[in-house]
C-alpha cells in the first residue's frame, strides 16, 4: 500500500523551504519557553532534551533538501517525531491551557500534503488520541466545548489541505501532459526553423522584385525548392473572367510558357477567386469542377492571390495522395501566395510608373525625355552595327488658329485623334513621341531615307482622308506637314538628325503645308 504521494515536480517548488522556516519558527518558540517560561526546574532536562532532538531533526530535514537522502523520509521522520513530542509538549506546557496545541495543525498539515488520504487520517487520529490521553485528567464539562472545537477544527484543517493537495497533484498531471505536448510541438517548429527560416528569406527576396516575369520564376523557385511540391502551378485572371496557366510545374520541369483554361474546367478556381478564402480538396476523384495537372492527382490545395483586397488569380498545388496536405502546407502556400500577390501588385504598379514617366499623357505616346533617351540608344546600334536610322516629325498644320477659332480642348481632342491616325501607319519596331505642343517625331530604325518619306506620305495621306469629330467643332478636316531625315546622309550625331529633320519640316510648311519634305 502506498504511503506517500508522488510529489517529483510540484506546483508548490518552495514548500520544503517553506515547511522548514514554519520549524525553525516553532524551534524559536521552543527556546523561548525553554529559557522565559514558568515551569518546575525539575523539568529543565526534559526541555533541553526537547531542544536538541528538534534541531537534530532540523539538521536531517537540511540535508535531505540538499539530496543527500529522499526528503520523503525526512518528513516521514518529522511527523512520527512530532508524533511523540508534540504530546509531550503540551502535557509539559500546561496541558489543556498549552497554546502549544496549534503544533498538532502542523503536523496534520504535513501529513494531508506528503502522505496518502488513509495515512494522512490515521496520522491525524493518533494525534487527537495522544492530545486526548495527555489532557482528559484535565478535562471538565466547561472545557469540554473548547476541547471539542480543537479537535474538530483539525480535522477540517486536515480535510481542507487533504483536498487542496489533491486538486494540486490532479492540477499537476494535467499541467505535465500539457508540458508534453509543448514538447512535442516544440520538436516540431525546432524542425520546422529552418525551412522558416528559408520562407522569410526567400519572401524578402521575392518582395523586393520589380519585374513581373521574375516574381513568377522566384515564386515558382520557391514552391518546388523550398516547399518542395511536387506538382503545382500559378493561374492568373482577368477583369473579364478568363484565365491562362502563367507557369506550370509537374514532374520536375517547369514550364513558363502562356496557356489559356477554360474557365469550366476550373470553376472551382472561380469560386476561390470570387470568396478570395483558400480551398483544400481532400480528394478530387470523381469531381468535374477543377481539371488537374496530372491524371493521378487526388488532393488539390487552392490558395488565392490577393493584395490589397484584390484577387487576381490563385496558386494550386497538387499531391497524388488523397488528403496530402495538411495544416502546415496550408499556412506555408498561404505564406508564399500572399508574398507573390503583393510583388505581382508591386511590379504592376512599377511598370505603370515607368510608364507615366515616360509617357504622354493626353496623347498616349512617348514624351520627349524618353524620346532623347531612345534617340541616342538607337543611333549608338545603328553606328555600331552600319544599319540606317531615320526620324519623321509631324506638325498639325494651321493648328494655331484651329485652337483660337474652337477651345483648346478641341485642340486636345485633333492631338489625341492625331496620334491615333499616326500610329495607324506605323510598324511595330518604330517608336512614337510627342516632341511639344502640335509636333510629333516618329524614331524609324533600320529604315533608310526613301523608306522613310514613304511612310511620311502614307502619313500625311491618312490624316488628310480622316474627318475628325471634335465635339462642339462638329466634323473637322485636318493636315499635317512632315520633315525627313536620315542616318549617317543628314549627320552622325542626334542633333544633326534633329536639325535636319526640324528644317525639312519648316520646308514643307514653307512649300505650301500638307507635304513631306527631305533635305
């Protein structure tokens, strides 16, 4: 049968420094009486004796705190010492009227904390039957309250702490299943760290690309080295609801190459679009809503891209396992959707700058400091290479007095429709620019002198055949006038182009308007 309770950790850490200060307190009161009291002196010895038996006891309970031996024993030591001298103290302190009757409450104490309930009961019973034998000469019909009262209330003081102790060690079995499971969650993010560690790295990196094809690559980097899905894939979306696989990624090849979906193959990536809230498809056998990379696909994992409140497409992993992934893969892909969203987002918006910077706004052309930038770079390949470079500038003809004759903001709406016509008869490879006010000037690479005015013409012709409608100025007939020149026959050097071409232009203007001219 079990004597005492199993107390290796406890919620208490100090109650064996506590329960030794309570002793030492005690001890002091032993002295006290030893030395101040008024008792026989034929009692001396006792006292003396009483004196250093507690303080060996002490010396034992101190060594075993110290593990020199289990402190069980030290206080299974204490409470039969107590058990024999306690009585005795009170008999020889004045029996029924010793105040030193509290001793037995401490005793109990320590019996309901370190020993079994049924112990503890039989330590306490042993008490009240030595205090009982040591007192009953004493006890009359008045006392007999009182006395009942010590007695009664150690034993509620002992169920008390009895029930305490219990709640405690109960409290203690469940607070170290808990501290076991920490454990195990702790091996788990320690194994965890590095791969973190590696997500934040490589997120930090993806957050400060500014070239959308370079995300995607950096992104698609990360889901096959870092997470290492075997199977996944980016599908961007449209205002309109159409979609392209962006990359894709099966089999350890990764291809970036556009392809379109029909939106009725994945609606299941619609859904998760239009909730912008992840999905987790245990097992997509026999479902018609989402067509997968790979036939043996069984578990999808769909997390959305969004930043800033903007979906604008989802990331899909794949895993040939029904019910692949888990918590942890979820908040991974969540990680990294989120990161890509927000660099798509940051690319975009670099490309729309570069744009606003480089761009006309009224006329939705190049502006003249991208043109002088585009100038010398394409004059530098045509040197370097012994190709030809041409420029055509175009000026409204009469533009002037259209803009005083109707508002300016019929002026606006010739130069927006202008630039339309212009970039009607242009080729892909030539680059157009507003040059100030009225002017335009078209870059002509790899284009020789005869090509040039040919395009100048079909120019000016198109723009003559056109009728404007201006708004309040009704339907407007407009023409321009062109100025050609050519690289290395009007100079080598990107003023001489510019003047050259600048004075074809006043030529034209010179020759009557509505012509092209070369010198």
């Amino acid at each position: 049968m079990k004597l005492f309770l199993d107390r290796h950790k406890t919620l208490l850490p100090r109650v064996d420094v506590i329960y030794l200060l309570t002793r030492l307190m005690t001890l002091t009161g032993i002295a006290w009486f030893t030395f101040f009291g008024d008792y026989p002196s034929s009692e001396t010895t006792f006292f003396h004796i009483l004196i250093g038996t507690f303080m060996l006891q002490l010396a034992v309970f101190g060594l075993a705190m110290r593990d020199r031996f289990d402190v069980k024993l030290a206080y299974f030591l204490s409470i039969v010492y107590d058990l024999i001298f306690v009585p005795m103290f009170i008999y020889y302190t004045g029996g029924l009227d010793s105040s030193f009757y509290l001793l037995m409450y401490l005793t109990a104490s320590v019996a309901a904390y370190v020993l079994t309930f049924w112990f503890g009961i039989a330590v306490s019973a042993l008490l009240v039957v030595a205090y009982l034998a040591v007192v009953y000469s004493e006890v009359t019909l008045q006392s007999w309250f009182g006395l009942s009262m010590r007695i009664g209330f150690l034993w509620v003081y002992y169920l008390a702490i009895s029930y305490a102790s219990e709640y405690l060690r109960r409290s203690e079995k469940r607070l170290l299943k808990v501290f076991d499971t920490l454990n195990m969650r702790t091996s788990e993010l320690e194994k965890s760290q590095a791969q973190l560690e590696i997500m934040y790295e490589n997120t930090r990196i993806l957050g400060s690309m500014l070239d959308t094809t370079g995300v995607i690559k950096e992104t698609s980097r990360i889901l096959a080295d870092v997470l290492q899905l075997e199977r996944f894939a980016m599908i961007l979306g449209d205002a309109k609801g159409n979609f392209l696989y962006r990359v894709r990624h099966e089999s350890g090849r990764t291809n970036f190459h556009l392809k379109a979906v029909e939106a009725a193959d994945i609606t299941l990536v619609g859904k998760v679009c239009q909730m912008d809230e992840p999905i987790t498809v245990k097992d997509i056998a026999g479902r018609d809503d989402y067509l997968p990379l790979g036939e043996r696909t069984r578990s999808v994992m769909i997390v959305p891209l969004t930043a800033h409140g903007r979906t604008m497409g989802v990331l899909v992993a794949e895993n040939d396992r029904p019910d692949g992934f888990g918590e942890k893969e979820h908040q991974m892909l969540s990680v990294v959707a989120r990161s890509a969203a927000m660099a798509l987002e940051n690319a975009e918006l670099h490309r729309r700058t570069e744009e606003l910077t480089i761009s006309d706004e009224l006329t939705d052309t190049y502006n003249y400091r991208y043109f002088v930038q585009k100038l010398e770079e394409e004059k530098r390949r045509a040197l370097r290479y012994d190709l030809p470079l041409s420029l055509i500038m175009v000026d409204i003809d009469w533009f002037k007095k259209l803009n005083d004759t109707y508002g300016h903001e019929v002026g606006n709406i010739v130069l927006k429709r202008l630039s339309m016509l212009i970039k009607d008869c242009i080729r892909d490879v030539d680059m157009f620019f507003r040059f100030g006010g009225e002017e335009f000037v078209i870059i002509l690479p790899q284009t020789p002198l005869s090509e040039a005015r040919r395009i100048g013409d079909r120019i000016r012709e198109h723009v003559e055949g056109t009728i404007i409608e201006a708004g309040s100025a009704g339907k407007l007939k407009i023409t321009v006038s062109c100025g050609v020149s050519s690289f290395p026959e009007n100079g080598k050097s990107q003023d001489e182009l510019l003047s050259v071409a600048d004075q074809a232009l006043y030529r034209a203007k010179g020759e009557g308007r509505n012509l092209v001219r070369s010198i």
